[in-house]
C-alpha cells in the first residue's frame, strides 16, 4: 500500500503541507435573542432605613451560610463583572463585610502578567480557586476574554469565540466538583454612568478611580453592550446561571446581590 494508506489517511481528505498550520475553526454563528440588559428595570430604589434593615438580616443569614459552608466544606467562587463605575468595589465589600476574614479572599483581575500570557488565560484563575470550605470572590473575571479582549482586539475572532465553549466547560468542572459558583453582572445605564464618572473627577479622594482609559471605554459602549449581550446569553447554565444587576441604585444593587450570594449557599448546601 501507498504511504497515504499506511498512515490511514482517508480518501478526499485535505492534504495539509508539513509544517503548515491548520486551518481556523469557524466561527459559530450567533443568534440574538431578546435584550437581556433591555429587560433590566433600572428605576427601581431602595429606601435608607429599608436598606439598613435588608443588609443587617442579609448579613447575619450570609455569615450563617458561609460557616454552614466551611463545615460541609463547599468551596464558593464569586464572579463580579460589570461597567466601569458600576459599584463592583463597594458591592465585594458589603459581601466580605459578613464574612469571617477567614473564611474569604478577593482576587482583583487586571491585565496578564508576562508569566500569565504564556499560558492558557484560563490558568491564573485556576490558580485561584479555593480549598474546599472556603471563598474567593474574583472582582473581573474570566469573562475578560470575551469582553476587553474581544472589543480591544487582544483575541482574534477564533479565539475569543472558541472562549464561549471553553469557559462553560470551566464552570461545568468546577460545579460537578461540587462549589458553589455566583455570577454577578452590574447593570447601569449610560447616564448614570456619566453621573458617576464626573463625581469621581469633582470628589478629590475620588479621583483616584477614573481614569483616561475609562473615558476611552465608554466612547466605545456599543461594542461593549454587543459582547455583554452575547455573554449573557452564550454563558447561561442552570448550574452556572447569571444575576443581572440593577445597579442605578447601589442601596437595591447591594441588596440584590447579598441575597443572591445568600440564596446560593443555601442552594449547595441543600
């Protein structure tokens, strides 16, 4: 037989010159459906003294459930994505305000060191995850790789969608493990932004918190609705589902997202 035969190459294959690279996996085509960001009500408010009553029972049934969770030992991993001055910072720490110090760790995201680009990109949220028992709560995640990636040209186009497949795998690995996984993406609207934006360059202790790049992003808010869209959309999973936000008004924000943490401890708790 020929030597084609001998290494079982089948009839009509293409023949790939040695050496050369394959050819790019296609892109799967994406189907919008209905806006999820659309759907959010972001008018609705939460009164002062009603605020400080929700976070005071929240907090106590958190720090129930976070100890409850160290004895069955069931890890938890808290993802927070969200706009630029969408109050991710403040939300983490009325979270970790409930916590025993012990119990918890944030893990801020910013661009890849040299060390972290020379691996898979999701190697150094790996690294990450907690012992079983305890909480790390990722203030942006590896949702980057679909987000500023994607928008600012980090990823090529097969990469980044290949990126939908790859991190469902990754949350299906860590919830067959048993943790517990939240997923949080803090919605405002454009104005409010705006709003917040200008504070920060106006409040002098917090000035620290806007920068030129932040400016940048916005002016190109479309391409980043379009990919956040997309997100939600391609990375919903009934053991990995996302919470939507409605963050104009950071009391309600809060409020949501402390119940949320709360309601799924419970849940992996059983």
């Amino acid at each position: 037989r020929g030597v084609a035969a001998r290494r079982g190459a089948r009839a009509g294959a293409p023949t790939v010159a040695r050496g050369a690279a394959p050819a790019a996996a296609p892109v799967r085509a994406y189907r919008p459906g209905p806006s999820i960001l659309d759907a959010v009500d972001l008018t609705q408010r939460l009164p002062e003294a009603e605020y400080v009553r929700e976070m005071e029972t929240l907090g106590e049934r958190l720090s129930r459930l976070a100890w409850a969770a160290r004895e069955a030992k069931v890890a938890t991993v808290l993802a927070f994505e969200g706009w630029d001055a969408a109050g991710k910072g403040s939300a983490i720490r009325r979270v970790t305000g409930a916590l025993d110090p012990r119990l918890y760790r944030v893990v801020g995201i910013a661009a890849p060191t040299d060390e972290e680009r020379a691996q898979h990109y999701l190697w150094r949220f790996w690294r990450q995850l907690p012992r079983d028992g305890r909480i790390t709560i990722f203030d942006r995640t590896w949702y980057g790789r679909v987000l500023v990636e994607r928008v600012e040209g980090f990823a090529s186009v097969p990469e980044w969608d290949r990126a939908y497949g790859e991190i469902a795998e990754f949350e299906r690995q860590l919830t067959d493990h048993g943790m517990a996984l939240g997923k949080f993406w803090i919605h405002i609207s454009p104005d409010e932004q705006l709003r917040r934006f200008r504070e920060r360059e106006r409040v002098v202790w917090k000035r620290h918190k806007i920068t030129d790049e932040d400016w940048r992003n916005r002016k190109k808010q479309p391409a980043y609705r379009e990919a956040v869209e997309e997100m939600l959309q391609r990375c919903e999973a009934p053991s990995a589902p996302w919470t939507v936000v409605a963050g104009n008004d950071k009391r309600f924000a809060r409020v949501q997202i402390l119940r949320a943490v709360a309601d799924r401890l419970a849940r992996a708790l059983g």
